[in-house]
C-alpha cells in the first residue's frame, strides 16, 4: 500500500481553548481531564520534524462528564427559595 498524500489545498480550523471550554460548559458537561499530547523522544529521533510540537502541541484530550450539582449545592438552592 502507498502511502497517502494530502491535496495541495486544504482547509482547516483551529479554535481556541476558550471555544471548546465555553462550548462544553454551556452543553451542561464539566471537565474532568486535559492533555496535551506530546511526540515520544523515540517519535522525534525517528522524525524530527516532530520536535515542534514540543512547544505548540497539535492534538488536546479533553476528557468531560455530565455536570451534576452535589448534594450541598441543592440543599443552598432549596433554602434560598
């Protein structure tokens, strides 16, 4: 199999960690974990032109759950009323 090659011309987006943490904020999630995925330095020696995602990291891991309130949270909202 060949390898694969990407046309000239390609389109792509990039948004800002603030975009994605407000959009999972206001779909009532909560962020659980975040990770910058970085190059092995065994991916690196292999291809250095890896090294530069060191300092600007190309993918992000955002792990999310379900907002649910604790318990002493409904109990304030409760009195409050």
């Amino acid at each position: 199999m060949g390898r694969v090659t990407l046309p000239k011309k390609m389109l792509t987006f990039h948004y800002t960690l603030t975009s994605y943490f407000n959009s999972i904020k206001q779909s009532g999630m909560d962020i659980s974990r975040l990770e910058e995925v970085k190059p092995t330095e065994s991916a690196i020696k292999k291809y250095p032109r890896f090294k530069r995602m060191l300092r600007i990291p190309i993918f992000v891991i955002i792990e999310t759950r379900k907002y649910e309130p604790q318990i002493s949270q409904i109990n304030t909202d409760i009195e409050d009323k």
